[in-house]
C-alpha cells in the first residue's frame, strides 16, 4: 500500500480511517473507446511496469489475448463484432479491467479488515498483504474484475498504478498508448475532455455517443467515451446500469447488525429468564406431601409405583 | 454396566460422543463463520488460527457437522414428528416459561421446543451446506454464476443467524432445565425427572422395563 494516510474507505471496518491528508483531488483514467485501435500496448505496459508474467495462452480465434482477466492480467482488450441494423459490421474495441467505483461493490463485500482500501483520489487499491482469499470481493463486484490467484489465493485487479500515481506519474498503461486514447487526469478535466470528445463525436454522425460514468455505482475513476454509449452492452458485455446488487445490499447491510442484536439479545434474555424465573430444579425423588394433585400428569405420579420400590 | 433401578438411560454413549463432537465443532464454526460476518467479530477468525485458515478450515469443519448432525438426526426422526400433547404445551408456553411445570400436560422423549430445535437445525444445517458449496473458493465457487453466489452468500449468512440463535436457545434450555446436561454427559435421568419433563416417555419406558421383568 503506498498511501496509508488518505483512506477514505477501508474493508471490514467501522472507525474513521486515516484521512488526515484529504485535500486531494479525485482522479480520472478516460478510455476513449472510438480512438482504440486494438494494439494491446497497454496490456504489456502493465504487465511490464507491475511484473506480471501471465501463462502464455491459446488462440481460440478471436483477438482476445488473454480471453479474460487473470490475477496477472490485469487489464484484457475484449474485440467485438457488432452487426448494426443496416449490416454493418463495427469493430468494438474496450479495454477492460477494474472501473474503481466510487462505491465499490468488493470493498463492502469484503471481510477482511484493510484488505480493500479506498483512497481520496479515488483508487480502490487491493492490499493483498491482508487478503484471505475468500473471494467476496468477485460476488461483491458488479462488473467482474477480481480474480483470485490460483498461486497464493489472494485476489488482483488493477490497482491504477496507485504507486505511480502517488508519486505524480500517470499509470503505465496511460503512458504508453500510442493513439492517446486512454488519457489521465483529474476527473473534472477527464470529464470536461470527454464532453468535448463526445461532440466531436456527434458531429461526425455517432448522435449516441456519449460517456460511461454509471451513477449506479457513483460514477467510476475509469470513464468510456462510447460512440454508442445508448447501449454499453455491445461492448462485451458493458453493463448499462451497474449497481451493487440488492443482495450483496442486503447480505452486506442491514442484515449483519440486526441479527448480530439479535443473537446477543437471544443469549441476554436468557440471562434475565434465569435471574427471574429460576431454572426448573430437580424434581425430588420422593414427592412432598403437599404435592399438586397429580391427575394432570395423566398418571399418579405421588404414589410410587409397586414395581419400582 | 447395571443401571440403578431409579434411574433412566436418555442417551447412548454414541448419542453422547456425537453430541460433544457436534458441539466443538459447531462453535468452531459459529466462531469462524461471524468473524467474516461483521467486522466487529473478525477478532474471533484467530480461533482457527488466524483469518486465513479459518477461511480454509471452516467449510471443511461445515462438512464434518453436516456428516455428524445428519447421521444423529435421521436417528431421531419418529421421535421429533408432532405427538401426543403438544399442541396443548405449546398452549401452555407461559407455564413452561414460569416453571408451573405441574400444570403441563405429559409429553413424548422431546417436548416440543427441542422438537423445534431439531427442525430449524435440518432445515437451516441443509441450506448452509448448500449455499457454503456454492460460495466455497477455490474449489466450488468458479463453477456457479455470480449471481447466485450473491443469493447463496446471503442465505448462507441467514441460515447461519437461525442456526446460531437456535442453539443459543439449546444452550439456555440445557442450563435452565437441572438434570438435562447431565442427562448428555453420563447418558441417565433420575425416574422423577423423566415423569416430571416426559411424562409419556417416562411411561413408556418403565412400561417397557415392566414388560422385560415378565417371565
């Protein structure tokens, strides 16, 4: 972890991280997916600059290489054919790899105190040094990015090059695309530059064009420029509205400090019943005199039994 | 081993080493299971030695309840369906809780709040197994749909909450009620608790004990 001093959110935990260093301006990686020419640059400059040395795959006859993220591939060009509705067919290129949202879903699944952090800036950095390998961050996350190392069983993703970041550089993959499509800043001048991308954009003819910085999830600190930003989902799979499922919600909110309560109420009024009410002493063996009547047994159970004594 | 003639045998050693067996284990994995549900527990993944092994470890002890409870409660099924009495017992739940107990009528080998036990923990015991397979990394999980491990996340944690607060109430009933936890330690009641908490059983069994002293 290479800033310990501006969390503003930290896995497993209910105090106040420290933030003391919070005058920091949150960051942007703008993707803009219609100057993408597919050449893969970015995924060698960051298996090169984090040293990640994936297994060498196969070619099922796509472009995909690897054909999904890894715990050493961090960051994956997924190739899409699309057939529009006049016949022809759009070369769809989107890096993939984590969107560090705003509110991210493997941070409030995860249970491992500090294992996920959330820095000013806005990068969600795993610190894989606390990681349990549980993979609650995969469940928790709406757009599948974690992927649990079959090495060590701790999880990766892109870390936007929070070291270079914190010490002033732009991510690796930033610095060496050759048609300047991925582009970082802060997120306001990211945003001003999509806006201005997205017009350029229109006036040549894509009137769908426009940004992917899904609200659902608080917006990201990794934008799209989409040409057809009216349907992500033609980009491998680009979710249109992602969001923290209500079942993590669920699974992550309300329900843990409610049945925690509860079980701790169930175990302290057991505690009062005892002090209040007694516990059901031994029954004696010889019944007193003044015993109730017994009939309510449905047997006598004063007068002992011939065969017994 | 001749039993004294006032006393009942309620438990076989079997039922007995299974129970204590169940017993560790299922506090192993209540501990290690809340430490990955609320961070204010996480302290408690050091009973399994640390967080990393107690995410190891617990689905694999998970098995060995599954395995153990299953194996005791097939056992007992007859013994836990709905019986003579109960209903009125249930009725009656304000005399359980005051200890008017003369005033209850006489029920079978489990009243029926151990028989509520008993069906919360298959039910909840069976969707835990269930639900921990489909979240279980690295072995299971990669091969279901993340959509589903969210649902079976939740539900694991749910069943979970049911499970703990049952046995929660087992523990209380077995402190509340003197002679029970005995009764699970060396196996035997005293005739006079028998006839005082299960009045039918109690019959029962000395009808049987009767029955083998006729020529």
């Amino acid at each position: 972890m290479d800033n310990s001093q501006n969390i503003i959110a930290r896995s497993a935990t209910t105090t106040t991280p420290p933030q003391v260093r919070g005058h920091v301006d949150e960051v942007a990686k703008l993707i803009d997916v219609s100057k993408c020419i597919g050449c893969k640059a970015c995924q060698v400059a960051c298996m090169e600059w984090n040293d990640l040395r994936d297994d060498v795959g196969e070619c099922h006859g796509t472009y995909d290489n690897p054909t999904d993220l890894t715990s050493e591939s961090w960051t994956v060009m997924r190739f899409s054919e699309y057939e529009t509705q006049e016949g022809n067919l759009e070369w769809l290129i989107r890096k993939d790899g984590c969107m560090h949202c705003a509110e991210p879903g493997c941070l409030t699944a995860c249970p491992a105190p500090g294992a996920i952090v959330q820095y000013a800036n806005g990068i969600v950095d795993f610190d894989s040094n606390h990681c349990i390998g549980c993979g609650y961050c995969i469940t928790g996350c709406p757009f599948d990015i974690p992927r649990i190392s079959p090495k060590d069983q701790k999880s990766y993703k892109c870390t936007l090059c929070s070291d270079r970041v914190n010490a002033g550089v732009e991510p690796a993959c930033v610095k060496t695309c050759p048609t300047n499509c991925i582009e970082f800043g802060t997120k306001k001048d990211m945003l001003a530059r999509a806006e201005k991308r997205v017009g350029d954009l229109k006036e040549l003819g894509f009137r769908d064009a426009g940004i992917y910085d899904p609200a659902g999830v608080g917006g990201t600190h990794v934008m799209y420029v989409l040409h057809h930003a009216n349907d992500p989902n033609r980009y491998s799979g680009l979710p249109k509205d992602p969001r923290i499922s209500p079942l993590v919600g669920a699974w992550k909110g309300a329900t843990k400090p409610i049945m925690s309560a509860i079980i701790g109420i169930t175990a302290f009024a057991g505690v009062i019943h005892y002090m209040t009410k007694g516990p059901k002493e031994e029954p004696e063996e010889h019944v007193q005199e003044d015993a109730p009547p017994p009939h309510s047994l449905g047997y006598d159970a004063t007068r002992p039994r011939g065969e017994d004594r | 081993m001749k039993m004294p003639r006032d006393r009942l045998i309620r438990y076989s050693p079997l039922d007995r080493a299974n129970h204590w067996t169940m017993a560790m284990v299922f506090v192993l994995l209540a501990l290690s299971g809340l430490a990955f549900f609320h961070p204010a527990f996480f302290f408690l993944s050091h009973t399994l030695g640390g967080p990393v092994w107690a995410r190891i470890l617990h689905p694999f002890l998970g098995v060995v309840l599954v395995l153990l409870f299953y194996a005791m409660a097939a056992r007992h099924v007859r013994r836990n369906l709905l019986g003579e009495n109960d209903v009125q017992w249930v009725r009656q739940i304000g005399d359980v809780l005051d200890n008017r107990d003369e005033k209850l009528p006489p029920i079978g080998k489990y009243n029926p709040g151990q028989k509520l036990v008993y069906w919360a923990l298959v039910v909840s015991i069976a969707v835990l197994l269930i639900s921990g397979v489909i979240m279980w990394r690295p072995w299971f999980a990669g091969y279901f749909p993340i959509p589903l491990i969210r649902f079976a996340s939740l539900l694991h944690a749910v069943s979970a909450f049911v499970a703990i607060v049952t046995i929660v109430v087992h523990v209380y009933a077995a402190i509340w009620v003197k002679g029970s936890i005995r009764s699970m330690t060396r196996g035997w009641v005293t005739r006079a608790w028998a006839r005082h908490h299960h009045g039918l059983w109690a019959r029962e069994q000395e009808e049987a004990q009767h029955r083998e002293q006729q020529p």
